[in-house]
C-alpha cells in the first residue's frame, strides 16, 4: 500500500473525510494543503528531498482567498506535477461531472482515478486509491459514461475554436480572419458554417447560441 499520500483540499471538513478512509487503509504517512501552490511546493521538496510522496488526492475547485496563487486549481497543479513528475499517481476528487472535463483529465493529464464527491464518494475513494495502487485505473460509477459520450465524438480542435470565438462574440467572418491568422485550415466562409450546421445537429441545438451553452455546460469551452 501507499506509505506517503499529499492531500490538496481547502475545506476541512472534506479533509477529514479523506484522512477517515487513509487512516483505515493504514496509511499513517500523510500532508495536508489548502492551496495548489503550497501541495506543488510540498511535493517538490520530498522529490528533491529523495522521499517522494507516491500518491495525490486533489480537489479540482480551490475557492479564493487573501492569497495570491499562481495554481489556480486543481487541474493546474496536476499539469504542473505530471510535467515534472510523470511517475506520480493521481486521483481527483471532486463535484465536477461534466462529461468532457472528466474525459480530459484522463485522456490530457492521465490522472489515474476520478472520483466524484458525494453519499458514496468516500467509499468509492477507498476503492480508488486500491486500484490505482495496483495500477488499475477507477472512475466513480456516478460519471462512468463520462470517457465515451456519445457527445465527444466528431468534435476537433478546429470545431473548439470556432465555438470558442463565438462565445467571445466574433463574428464568422471575424472567425474567418482568425483561423487564418493562427495557419488554422480550413478556413472559409463555407466551411464555418458547414461545422456549425454538423455541431448544431449533433447536439441538437436549436440555433448557435444554444450550442454555444450547451458546449459550455458540458465543459467543451
């Protein structure tokens, strides 16, 4: 079993509930931190110090203080570890369940298990940390879907930022201009509304600004 865990939580009182479930898993060597900035310090210096932390429980949402923080969450703390320290296990511990966020984290920043706060989140957060210990990977059977929704198919990087422009109120033709500019292709008229149409009927969007929520709301953009 794990012998040394970092837990990056702000509220203290899901803290508790995580140290709970280490504590019955016997595993006595465990840190604390409020903030992403001081779990990344944390970890460093036992890398540095050659007596590593094995394990990362964190939070995605980290709410905001008098604290200036360079991480602003959860999942720029687990980019910066898993740049520096790709060898390191991770599970996220969170409310999120948007479909497209919990799939990016598995498929961008190979976190090892996802785990959704919640009646059954600490029983399933022991069921986590066994399985990634014995490199298996786990997801809360709340979000299980999640990594294939159907709603994840045929959407592109070109798709991500036509929509992303919308959202900032660019006009298609200014959306035109911009594809060009970044050497994105294809990048006509044509084809911007062509990819609108194909994304408005996949999601069963009434008109673009629907599509534009629902793309937000599903963690898209």
């Amino acid at each position: 079993m794990f012998t040394k865990v970092l837990v990056a939580e702000d509220l203290k009182s899901i803290n508790h509930g995580v140290i709970s479930v280490l504590d019955k898993l016997n595993i006595k060597n465990r840190v604390d931190s409020q903030y992403c900035d001081d779990a990344y310090l944390k970890l460093k210096r036992s890398f540095i110090d050659e007596e590593p932390f094995q394990l990362l429980i964190t939070d995605l949402s980290f709410k905001k203080d008098y604290r200036n923080e360079e991480l602003k969450g959860g999942e720029e703390l687990i980019a910066k570890i898993k740049k520096e320290y790709p060898q390191l296990k991770i599970i996220a511990y969170s409310i999120e369940d948007r479909a497209q966020k919990i799939n990016s984290l598995f498929t961008q920043l190979k976190i090892d298990a996802y785990v959704c706060k919640g009646r059954k989140g600490l029983q399933e957060l022991e069921q986590a940390i066994l399985n990634v210990y014995n490199n298996k990977t786990f997801l809360s059977l709340e979000v299980k879907d999640a990594i294939s929704d159907p709603n994840q198919l045929e959407i592109d990087d070109l798709d991500l930022e036509i929509i992303s422009a919308l959202s900032k109120g660019l006009s298609q033709e200014q959306i035109s201009s911009l594809l060009k500019a970044k050497n994105m292709s294809p990048n006509s008229l044509s084809t911007i509304e062509k990819r609108l149409n194909k994304l408005r009927i996949q999601f069963q969007a009434n008109n673009v600004t629907h599509l534009v929520s629902m793309l937000k709301d599903l963690g898209f953009i």
